[in-house]
C-alpha cells in the first residue's frame, strides 16, 4: 500500500502535516535520516508509517516507558501489530510479543535503551529480521544536554549489528546536539536532515503583568472549565496553594512537584493522561513524559527561565493541532529571582553569559510591542508575518517614546552609584521627600522631583520594562541594586530612542471570556461526543484520545456526518475506528439531529444550520419589537428556514418571504445575520 493510502486508512488523516511526507520518503527510501520537529510536529508518524510500507520490522528505541505503552496501545487500536518490551511489562504482555516476533507478524517493537544493554537482545533483533531503526528524543544520546542516557550510546553499534537505517528524532534542534547526535548515532556521516519550522500556529500567546495573579490564573482557568489544562509554578509551596483555589472553584485539579514520592508523581501523571479536563499545577519536573496531545491551555503562574524552557513548556498545549491557549503571567520580581538564579548557579562564566541572553529574549517577549509569534520565532531564525494568533494581534499595544522617562531613571540610578532598588529610585523621581532620601540627602540631587509626570504605578511600570529590556540589572552582590547595562549607555548618551508599552502602565482588567473550541450550536453535540468518548475510554482502561483526538470530536461536531461513509471523511478516523467506534459516534450525532425541529434538521451540518439559528436568537430580541414593549411575534420554524436558504437577499425579498407584518419588526435585523454580521 501506498504510504498516502495507509495515511488514510490507519491513521486516518486527510493529509500529511508539513515536513512529513518528506521524512517519510526518505525513511521508506531506507536512507539513514535526522528529522528535528517541533513538539507536537507529528515526529511518531515519520517512523511509524514507514515501518508499515517497508517489509520486515523497525524496532523503536524511546526512553519513555508510558510513552511507549501508548503508542502501542494507539497502534493496536489502528490495527497495526505493534509490541513493546519495557520493565513495566506484565510476564504476559512479554511473552505475547515474543511469539508475535517469532510468528513474524510484529510491525512495530517498541523498547527502552536499557535493553540494549544485555547481551542477547541485538542477536535477538538481528534473527527477528529488523529492517529500520528508529530513535525517538535522540537528543538524549547528547552527553551535555539534560536527558543524557547512557546507554543511547549503545544505539550505534545495535545500527552498525544490523546494517539497517536508523531515523532520528528529536524537538532539540541546536547546533552542538545535532553535530552529536551524527556523531554517535551515525558514526560521523550526514544523515538526510530535516529541518522543520517552529511555529506551532494552532497555540494562541498571551503574556500578562502580574496584577493579582491568583484571581488572573483562577479567571484564565474559569473561561476553559473542563479542558485539561497545566499551570506551571516556580515553587512547589505554589503547585499545593493553586491547585487548592482552583479545587475551591470546582475545578478537577491535582499538584505535581519533584519532591513528591515516585508513587505519588506516578499518580497524578497517569490521572492526567486519562481523565479528561483535569488540570495540574506543577513546577517543570512536569514534562518529559507527558505525551497528552489534547491539552487545552497551558497557563505559567511564574515567568519560566528562558525562552527556551518557555517554548517547550507552552508547546506541551495542543499537541493534536486544535486550538490552545497560553498565559504567562510575570512581573518585576520574577525578573529579579530569574536573574538571580542565573548568577548564583554553578556554570562557568560564559554559560552564564549565554544564560542571560536566554532570559533576555524571554523578557523581550514579554514586553514585546508587537505580535510574539514574530518575536518569537525571530529568536529562532525563522521570519513570519503578524500571526493573528496572540494577544497583541488581537489587541495592538498602545506604544509610547519613553526615551525622557528612561533617561531620568538612568540617570537617578547614577547619580545614587548604582546602589539602590527601584523603590527608592522612584521616590527620588516623584520627590518623595522620605527619611531614606533625607538621611542620604537625595533630595538635593538634579533629579529629584523630575519624575512627577508619571505616578508611583506607571514609574513601576516604566522600571519593569527596563529591566525586561536589559537596561537595568538588579546586582546579587548590592542586594539587588539596579545597575545600568552596556544596553542602556546609547539612550543615555542620547544616541538612541526607546519606545515602551503604554497599556500595561494600567493593568489590563478583563474578566472571563468563555473561550469555546465550537460555535454555540455545536457545542451541546460536542459535549454528548466527549461524554460517549469517556465512556468508551473507560471500558477500554485508555485515555480519551486514544478513541478520537479533540480535532477529530471537533470536526464530527461541525459537520455532522449521518453516515459510515461521511464518517470516513472525518480527519482522524481511519478505517479500524470506523469499524470499532463509527456507529456508536454516528448514533450520538443522529440523536443531537434528532432532537431539532425538523425545518432545522435539514439544515443540520451546513452553514444554513448555523444561520437559522442566529436568525432565532435575534428574533427572541426582538420578540416584543426594539424596546420590549410591543406585542410578541415571532414566524414559524419553516419560514426561518426559507429565510436561512436565501441567496443575496434584500428587504423585498425577505418582505414577500415573511409578510409585511414579520419584515418590519425583523427584517433589518436578519439581513444583518444573512450578511454575516
Ligand atoms: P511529536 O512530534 O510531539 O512526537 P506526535 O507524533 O505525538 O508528535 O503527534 C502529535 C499529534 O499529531 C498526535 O495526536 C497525532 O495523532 C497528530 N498527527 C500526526 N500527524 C498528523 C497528520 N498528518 N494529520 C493530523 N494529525 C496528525
Ligand atoms: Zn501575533
């Protein structure tokens, strides 16, 4: 079978997302590859599809022992033979995929590097006839990098025992690890490499100033009541006190910390994979593991530690492609604590330089001016347009010349020699005539009192900025005094301009928007869908997603399939879950259909359904005319649905539809809706 139709019919999606097929060519093709995609790229399919088109078996080596339990159990379910041998095997389960080995009908062997380790399993590989290889996170054969395991190192001789093609995979994509990564895993020849972009458009960024930042994670966490979420902490106290306020809201919520027991930590990671809408407060020892591809949101209480940490951290959100949404929330103390922790760490001199860069690029995310994704993937070497996607797209910041203000706070920090925190330096701004400033008589230097234009908030505001652009640095040897940068000297000189954010001087207040992944009238059908998901998960012992992904519940929503043939059509289901799952689903949407009247049911699944039914919010306002006082009317359900079938209506259209009567109190109105507005 071709590799598209095999797309098709086990995996079930429509098309291959971008960078894929290439990958999967060249792996078919048998060539040695080095694919580096970001979290959530689609990197399993780039092996797991070859292993089906090319004869024999492709063992996989993966460090994640759930991770690999999930997969196989997504493969079975796809109806392909795959096996994994791990510790948390049951004696059964092994022994199951010993004699599907010896049968010959395994596809796909699963293991961890530490099996490599015993004598036996490379001959024992070579007899069952494995015919690619394939290494999932290859980063952790780099020996500098975090995930270093040691026996990664025992993947190139399993590749030079074989003589068969090995595929790497990984989402780390600098340039030392990658040179590593051909080093011992290929023995120093190029593999074919492919690069594939960053952006992940499907994830909405927002950044906020902390102003109340309990309420903003309990407000950001009430508009996504029942989708699984994540808020990352900087302190394990946070992980406990957050995901208590949100159990106080009623929301299914647990905390995850390194400090917990193994068992516990265990607990917690399974319940995630699981239920669906459980949202875990964490610090980052949540993350490598977690292969839930329909988390929702990913909210950070704490700014994270660098840009880097940030985009992996948010890129755990939306794995399966549908919409999710982010918010990190930060302020000046973040920005002390985070440079702080690089100064007092234990690397050498330049690490720690380059750490400073890392964090800076952060920040200047944080304080950016226009759209992040830009920002963001800027820092990354990839040029984009405004996204669309974040909340300065939706929301252009207001940008003021702030070079004046910036000036005069360089200029307070100077002339006290650099030793004091903002708070005194903004006295010395206002002219706040404290006992601090009189004991050390600031009050007769040139710039106290300049600062009265902007209050104590926006003067806060302004020293924020100026740390999160590198201008000012709080110095661990001072206790925190702010030192000028070599970044600030060409404003100070008057050789350069700076523009700041004006809008985050006043604390953006917004209270909680629902955010819906369907529109309106879809979302009863969605929820009858995820609650029959549920079911069915749970008889199956599986998390959720392993029936159907959000994406694919999503589009059975909108567009309404009323047959086995129509349900085929629906990205994500192939032809083994049509046959487990279709009816079941089927029967879940015909009910919703069911339950309409009958002018709208035959509607149901286009975009004249969605019309007709905002034709009938609009008349239930217009039920007792424009002010509520007149006598109620409404039209019949089969005149509604003439009304929705109209092409390029006008007033006289719609008049001879309804009767002069009906147009006059409604008309206006409904055209609007007929328009799309
Ligand atoms: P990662 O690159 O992080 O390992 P995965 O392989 O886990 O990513 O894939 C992430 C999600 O994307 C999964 O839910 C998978 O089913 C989905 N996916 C992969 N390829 C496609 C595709 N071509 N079309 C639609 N969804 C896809
Ligand atoms: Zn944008």
């Amino acid at each position: 079978m071709s590799a598209a139709t095999l797309l098709r019919d086990v995996f079930g999606f429509d098309a291959f997302r971008p960078g894929q097929e290439e990958i999967v060519e060249a792996v078919v093709r048998g060539q040695n590859t080095l694919a580096i995609m970001p979290t959530g790229g689609g990197k399993s399919l780039c092996f797991q599809l070859p292993a089906l088109v090319r004869e024999g078996i492709t063992v996989v080596i993966s460090p994640l022992i759930a991770l690999m339990r999930d997969q196989v159990r997504g493969l079975r379910e796809a109806g392909v033979e795959a096996g994994a041998l791990t510790s948390g095997n049951t004696q059964e389960e092994t022994d199951a995929v010993w004699a599907a080995l010896e049968a010959g009908t395994l596809k796909l062997l699963y293991m961890a590097p530490e099996r490599l380790a015993s004598g036996g399993t490379i001959q024992m590989l070579h007899r069952a006839g494995v015919s690619l290889i394939a290494v999932d996170e290859a980063h952790c054969v780099s020996q500098w990098g975090h995930d270093f395991r040691p026996d990664y190192l025992r993947i190139g001789e399993l590749r030079e025992a074989l003589d068969a093609p090995l595929a790497a995979f990984t989402a780390t994509a600098d340039a030392e690890t990658r040179e590593e990564i051909v080093q011992k895993l290929f023995a120093g020849q190029q593999p074919a490499t492919f690069l594939r972009g960053f952006d992940r458009p499907n994830i909405h960024l927002a950044f906020a100033v902390k102003d109340g930042p309990r309420n903003q994670i309990l407000n950001f966490a009430a508009a996504r009541k029942g989708q699984s979420g994540i808020v990352y902490c900087g302190t394990r106290a946070k992980t406990e006190t957050l995901s208590r306020a949100l159990a106080d809201a009623s929301h299914p919520t647990c905390h995850y910390h390194g400090g917990m027991e193994a068992e516990d930590r265990r607990v917690v990671e399974r319940r995630f994979q699981q239920e669906d809408g459980l949202i875990v407060c964490a610090t980052v020892a949540f993350g490598m593991g977690i292969d839930k591809p329909d988390i929702r949101w990913v909210a950070h209480a704490d700014l994270p530690k660098s840009i880097e940490a940030y985009y992996q951290e948010i890129g755990r959100a939306g794995r399966d492609g549908a919409p999710a949404e982010t918010l990190t929330l930060f302020g000046p103390d973040d920005i002390r604590f985070r440079r702080q922790q690089v100064d007092e760490g234990l690397a050498p001199p330049e690490r720690r330089a380059a750490d400073h860069g890392r964090l800076n690029a952060l920040l200047g995310l944080a304080e950016a001016l226009h759209c992040r994704r830009q920002t963001l993937l800027g820092y990354f070497g990839e040029e984009a347009t405004p996204c669309g996607n974040c909340d300065l797209c939706d929301k252009p910041a207001e940008i003021f010349d702030a070079t004046t203000p910036v000036r005069m706070a360089l200029s307070a920090a100077l002339r006290t020699d650099e030793w004091f925190g903002s708070g005194h330096l903004i006295d010395i701004l206002l002219g706040n005539l404290t006992d601090k400033i009189q004991q050390r008589g600031h009050d007769s230097l040139p710039t106290f009192g300049v600062g009265k234009e902007y209050d104590k908030r926006q003067w806060q505001a302004i020293f924020r900025q100026m740390m999160g652009h590198d201008l000012l640095r709080p110095d661990r040897d001072r206790h925190g005094a702010l030192r000028m940068t070599d970044h600030a000297r060409p404003i100070l000189r008057g050789e350069a301009t700076i523009e700041l954010r004006k809008d985050t001087i006043k604390a953006a207040k917004s209270g909680p928007k629902v955010r819906m992944l369907v529109n309106e009238e879809d979302a009863p059908l969605l929820s009858a869908l995820k609650a029959k998901r549920r079911y069915l998960a749970e008889q199956a012992n599986a998390p959720a997603y392993i029936i159907f992904n959000d994406r694919t519940l999503i589009e059975m929503a909108e567009r309404k399939p009323r047959t086995l043939d129509e349900m085929a059509q629906i990205g994500g289901v192939g032809a083994k879950k049509l046959e487990s799952y279709g009816k079941a689903f089927l029967e879940v949407i015909a009910g919703a259909v069911e339950d309409m009247h009958p002018a709208r049911r035959k509607l149901a699944g286009r975009s004249e359904g969605a019309v007709y039914d905002r034709l009938l919010e609009v008349q239930a306002n217009l039920m007792r005319g424009p002010h509520g006082v007149d006598k109620p009317m409404s039209c019949s359900a089969s005149v509604i649905a003439k009304v929705a079938n109209l092409r390029n209506p006008d007033i006289n259209h719609l008049t001879r539809v309804m009767g002069d009567k009906y147009a006059e109190r409604f008309g206006e109105a409904f055209l609007e809706v007929l328009e799309g507005g």
